[in-house]
C-alpha cells in the first residue's frame, strides 16, 4: 500500500511562524526635538611659535642653446643642493618644486620674433626645521650661485596638540554661550544635538619667486619666526527645555 505524505499543513505550520517573525521586528526610533533649538558658532585658538620655515630657492641661466642653458644650470643647482646638505638640511626636506626651459626672442618691426638663445631655471623648496640657522643657509646658497630666492613661511611642524587645545577652547566658549541664550530666555540647556568644526592649520608654502637676486658676499640675513594663530571654528546645536 502506498502512502502519499500531506505536505500542505506542514507548510501551514511554517508560514504563521515566519509571519509572527516579520512582524516582532520592533521599527526604528526616530530622534524627536521636544525643546527649543539653539545653534551657536563659536571658535578656540592658541598662539604657537614656529618651528619650520619654508623657503624656495633656484637659479636662472642662459644659453645660446637650450642644451647649454640646462647644462649651466643643472652645475649651479648641484652646488647649490650640495650647499644645503653641508649646511645640514636633510635630504628629505629639499624637494624639487619646477624646472623651466624657454627660448629668448629678439622681436622687431614687421619682422617675424627670432631666438636669440634658451633660459633654464630650477627652483627647490627647502624646509628649515632650525629656523635661527635659515639667514645663514641663505648666504651659503647666494654665495654658490642661487639667484632667484624667495619667502619665508612659517608654521608648525606637528599642530595636533596645538589644535586639540583650540577644539576644546571653541567647545568650552560654545557652552558658555549657550548657557547664556538659555539663561536669557528663561530656559537650560537639556543635550547637544549635534557637534561640527571647520578650521584647520595649513601647511606653510612658499610664495612664488618674484625677482632674482645677485649679492655678492654674505650678508647675514636675519630671519624672524614670530608668532602663529591657530584656529578651529565649531557649530553645536544644543537642545534647550
């Protein structure tokens, strides 16, 4: 005798308990304001003296030809980077930032322009991690044959210490603020809602070159770090009841 299992009230039984199980998923809280809502922009900053410079330095020649042009100025640039190596700039705060090469003209009237030899120019961006030795780097490079020099900028080399005494001054100013709103309207402050920042240090760049210079002995140029603002601007949305 055959026998033929019934398959519908097994499936009967599964399918309530899958219902039952979509339906015990519990829907997600939506965030609710019940109080009055108060943003304030605030900003912290500390005061740091600088402990890197920045300076680009370069030199321009001629040449009746472009070969010889770069020729002149690849003899001059190594002497210069060899300059600032026994002057005790590491090898990994010189960087090459452009090198150049263009024809000069001759122009006349109603004559087509007609070459009259090839500029080569190769400029490097030096770091100055001792910035009281940065005059005299300076001399030392005029004195091999730099000719075109330009800067300085300052900043700090490792601001997040800097910055995270700022973020808690901007925060420390946010709540006084807020407190005070608060206390004006007759109200306290329940929560913060929301917390964003904007500001930060940039990394210091030179300025391009705008002249070149010819001195012809040192002339122990001074160079003066100063002070440096750092800054962080914070927006707090605070929830008062």
């Amino acid at each position: 005798m055959n026998r033929i299992t019934p398959f519908l009230p097994l499936a009967m039984v599964f399918m309530p308990s899958a219902v039952a199980s979509a339906q015990t998923v519990p829907p997600t809280p939506v965030p609710t304001i019940s109080g009055a809502r108060l943003d304030i922009v605030a900003e912290g900053e500390v005061i740091r003296t600088p402990d890197i410079a920045i300076i680009a330095a370069g030199v321009i020649t001629q040449g009746r030809s472009a070969a010889d042009a770069m020729s002149r100025n690849a003899e001059r640039m190594a002497a210069t980077v060899t300059a600032l190596k026994q002057a005790g700039v590491a090898e990994r705060d010189i960087q090459t930032s452009s090198i150049n090469l263009s024809p000069q003209y001759r122009y006349g009237q109603n004559v087509p322009p007609v070459i009259t030899g090839y500029q080569a120019s190769n400029q490097v961006n030096v770091r100055f991690r001792d910035i009281k030795r940065a005059g005299a780097v300076l001399d030392a490079l005029v004195a091999v044959g730099a000719n075109q020099i330009s800067g300085p900028s300052f900043g700090i080399d490792k601001p997040d210490v800097a910055l995270d005494e700022a973020r808690t001054a901007a925060m420390a100013k946010a709540r006084a603020r807020a407190e005070l709103y608060a206390r004006a309207a007759g109200l306290s402050i329940k929560r913060i809602l929301s917390i964003s920042e904007s500001g930060s240090v940039t990394p210091p760049y030179p300025p391009p070159m705008v002249q070149a210079m010819r001195v012809e002995k040192a002339a122990d140029t001074p160079i003066e770090a100063g002070e440096q603002r750092l800054a962080v601007s914070v927006s707090v949305s605070f929830e008062l009841q």
